[in-house]
C-alpha cells in the first residue's frame, strides 16, 4: 500500500493521530493470516512517547527482532536475533483470539504474563499494523513484515 510505505519511509517522527488515522482505515485480519514469522518494525511519534516507547527508542539493541505465530495457542512474542541466532524469552508467550478494538472485530495477541495486548489490522497479505495497548493506553505503534 502506498500510503504505508511513505509512512514508514518519512524521516520525521509521526504524529498519534495520522497513525490512528491510518489505523482505523485498515480492515481486520484474521488469525490463521497472522500465524509464521514476522519481522518487527516500529513508528515513533511526535510526542513524549509511552515508556515502552522510549524504551524501544533509545536501546535498539535489545528491540524484538520478530513475532512468531505458531498458532492460536503458541506465540513467542519476542524473538531476538544476535549475531546472526534466534531466540526467545521463554516468559514473553501469549495467544491470538479475536477481540473488538476500535469498533473493529480483528485478530489481538494478548500476553500470558505482561498486561499488554497487541491489535492487528491488515494492510496487505504481507504487512500487518499493531497498536499495543498496556492496561488500555496505547503503549506503541509498530508494524509487521513478512
């Protein structure tokens, strides 16, 4: 999609309301689309940022490298990549359901262990666009790649 790819090319930081925006253009996604390997990238905004945003921000190092959807049940939710190997953390698993978020009934990854979901929308059979939420607020934007 057009649109997305200039988003993500733009060298400025975005603001939350064009995310939210573009967000809420997006159709649902369906669980058995989201399941494989998706290599993680993320939107930083114009303001202040949430913690996990800032802490995503200014320690690259130690971002998640990909998601991987084994299936409804199984998802390493943070996969690494250091010097060429993969690896997950073992506490950082959750499952996919379909959860209602902005008025839309699409795929979420909820967390077995942090108080964090993570709503998908489909912005083309290879790019997803995720809005983390921790206990409601938006946490982060971020976005997938297949």
């Amino acid at each position: 999609m057009e649109k997305f790819e200039k988003i993500i090319s733009q060298k400025e930081k975005i603001s939350y309301k064009e995310l939210d925006e573009f967000f809420a253009s997006l159709e649902p996604i369906k669980i058995d689309e989201m399941i494989g390997e998706w290599k993680i990238g993320y939107f930083f905004t114009d303001g202040i940022g949430s913690k996990w945003e800032i802490f995503i921000r200014n320690f690259p190092i130690i971002r998640p490298y990909s998601k991987k959807f084994l299936d409804q049940n199984n998802v390493k939710a943070w996969v690494y990549r250091f010097f060429g190997i993969k690896f997950s953390i073992p506490g950082a698993s959750a499952i996919l359901r379909k959860v209602e978020f902005r008025n839309k009934v699409s795929t979420s990854m909820i967390y077995n262990y942090l108080p964090m979901i993570d709503n998908f929308r489909k912005v083309d059979d290879n790019t997803v666009m995720g809005i983390m939420e921790t206990k409601g607020k938006v946490s982060l934007y971020f976005y997938f790649k297949k």
